[in-house]
C-alpha cells in the first residue's frame, strides 16, 4: 500500500521558489487592463472618486470591484486618493476577496512606484488571508512587496523592518515570503550586500525540508549578483562552504517539471539524508518509492544525484542509478 507524506500547506508554496521567476509590475498592470477592457462597467465620464463611490451605490460588489478598477486603470492616483476610495468600498460592505486584490492591481497600476510609508499604508488595508495563504497568484501581499522591491532601491536595515513589522507580524506563508520577498530583494539588491547581510536573509527562509529549495536558490542568485567578487581567495570560500550544505548548479533551476509531490520528495531527501546521520542512502529510496508513483522514481532520483553531485559521493550515485535504472 502507498503513503504519501507530505507537508500540505507547503505544496502550493512549492511554485513559488521551484524557479527564479517573480511576478512584475507589468504582469498585475496588464491583468487590470485585461479586467477593464472586458469590464461591462463605464467609468471613464466620472471626474472624481466621489461621483465613483456614488455611481456603485446599487451596484453588487463584483459590479463595484470593476468600477473601482476601470477607474484606476483610467487614472492617476496617488496613494491617499486610492485609499479613500478603497475605504468607501468596504463601508459599503464590499468584502476583502475583491479590496485585497483591487490593491494588488493598484499597486500594478503604479508599478511599485510609491514610498515605503505607502507601502505600509497599502499592506494595512490587507485582509489576513492576503498574507498567510500558501499560492503565489493570491498571496497579495508578497505580490505587493514583490513589486515595490523591484522598483524602489531599499536599505538592507529598511528591509529587515519591512519583514519584521509588516510581514512576519502578519503570519505570511513562509514560501511566499522566501519564493516573492526574499527572491526579489536579493535579485535586485544582492550587490549591495556582504555576506553577513545575506546570511541574515538566508535565516529568514523556511525553517522545514520545503525550504531547502527557497536557501540554494538565493545563494545561487547572491553569487551571480556578486560574481566580480570570485576572483576575490575569501569570497570564494565562503561560496565553498555556503554551497556544501545546499544543493547547487543548474539542477537547482530544474525542478519545474516535477509536479509538487515529486518536488516536496526531492526536498525531504535533501534534508534529510544531509542533515541527518541517521537517514541512509536505502531511507531516500524508501521515501522516493513510498511518496511516489512509480513513473516519478527515476526522476526525482536523478535530480537528486544532479543536485548534489558535490557532495554525496560517487558510490551512493551509482547505487541510486542501480535502483532507479
């Protein structure tokens, strides 16, 4: 009989840093646009978000939602007019599954584009689920940080806060946080950072085997980020040493052809057979034959020997390549 054991409210997390992609700002502005080139709504006549908010009134919510974003798509709006009209809309009940994502498509609109003190302000007017849901495409939050991150030079200690107060305090969903928050401020700021700054973020990742991926993918993207530095004898062996505990090389962008199963297997492997002295070389093939259909076994075993060729030693590949021929 098959068990699957899985951890289920990372697997859908496990999108979100299977690959460096980020959600850009072109994305969520396009998404608005879409939504308004199909919207039955007219809004383009209306001068004000007053005269909006009155033109909703016996308007259903999802009718409200389109208004609201033609409107935005329509216009220029700071950060303070955005907000008024986002609050009139929730005292005419309209419900977070439509404002969370309005604010989303908002902060498309601008393209991350506003101060630190507005993103705070955007992040406020979040619902709870906004932060601890485990999916890229609904995680607003992240999606929102995301995007000013890509666009706003941030200060190492600016983001430490960011994290600290606005995101952890809020329960994020650790994969979003590693696969959207984490990725981005290192692709686009991991220049400016010494070792000891990044060794920060790498600590802020998932503490479970989920987050063996979120780890090798931001050393990787932190060493391409500081790849002039590798002619330097000390970088390249605090390179050495960060990589002999991860998974490493192009095996680590490879994973987006396992489905979530197959990818949370590789995982526990990884952190287990590594971390653990315990679990041998025969427990990553029962796990891999226990977790798995059998159309999957090859698969995870090869990524698993291509991801960690650097340290698991010849003999253990062959004997995974004997069982998995």
């Amino acid at each position: 009989m098959k068990k699957t054991v899985l951890c289920g409210i990372g697997l859908a997390g496990l999108l979100a840093v299977q690959s460096n992609n980020l959600i850009h700002a072109n994305e969520l502005k396009q998404q608005g646009l879409f939504n308004s080139l199909y919207s039955q709504e007219q809004v383009v006549d209306l001068q004000s978000t007053s005269d909006l908010v009155a033109a909703m009134v016996d308007k259903s919510n999802e009718e409200r939602f389109a208004m609201a974003n033609d409107y935005i798509q329509a216009n220029e709006m700071a950060t303070k007019r955005y907000l008024n009209l986002l609050g009139a809309m929730k005292v005419m009940g309209v419900s977070s599954k439509y404002t969370d994502q309005l604010t989303a498509l908002y902060a498309g609109k601008r393209e991350g584009k506003f101060t630190m003190d507005s993103l705070y302000r955007l992040l406020d007017t979040l619902s709870t689920r906004a932060f601890t849901i485990d999916s890229e495409k609904e995680n607003y939050a992240a999606q929102i940080v995301s995007i000013h991150l890509q666009n706003r030079s941030t200060t190492f200690e600016a983001f430490k806060t960011l994290v600290r107060r606005a995101l952890r305090r809020n329960d994020i969903a650790s994969l979003q946080l590693d696969g959207q928050v984490l990725l981005t401020y290192v692709k686009f700021q991991g220049g400016k950072l010494d070792q000891s700054q990044f060794d920060q973020i790498y600590s802020m990742t998932d503490r479970t085997h989920l987050g063996v991926q979120s780890k090798a993918i931001l050393t990787e993207e932190y060493v391409k980020k500081n790849a002039d530095r590798l002619i330097d004898p000390e970088f390249r062996a605090w390179v050495v040493r960060k990589r002999n505990g991860l998974p490493v090389g192009q095996g680590v962008y490879s994973v987006q052809s396992l489905s979530a199963e197959s990818l949370d297997r590789l995982l526990y492997c990884e952190y287990k057979y590594f971390g653990n002295l315990f679990f041998g070389i025969n427990l990553v093939v029962e796990t891999i034959q226990v977790g798995l259909q059998d159309t999957e076994w090859k698969k995870v075993s090869e990524l698993f020997i291509e991801r960690n060729k650097h340290r698991l030693g010849n003999s253990k590949a062959d004997y995974l390549r004997s069982v998995f021929p």
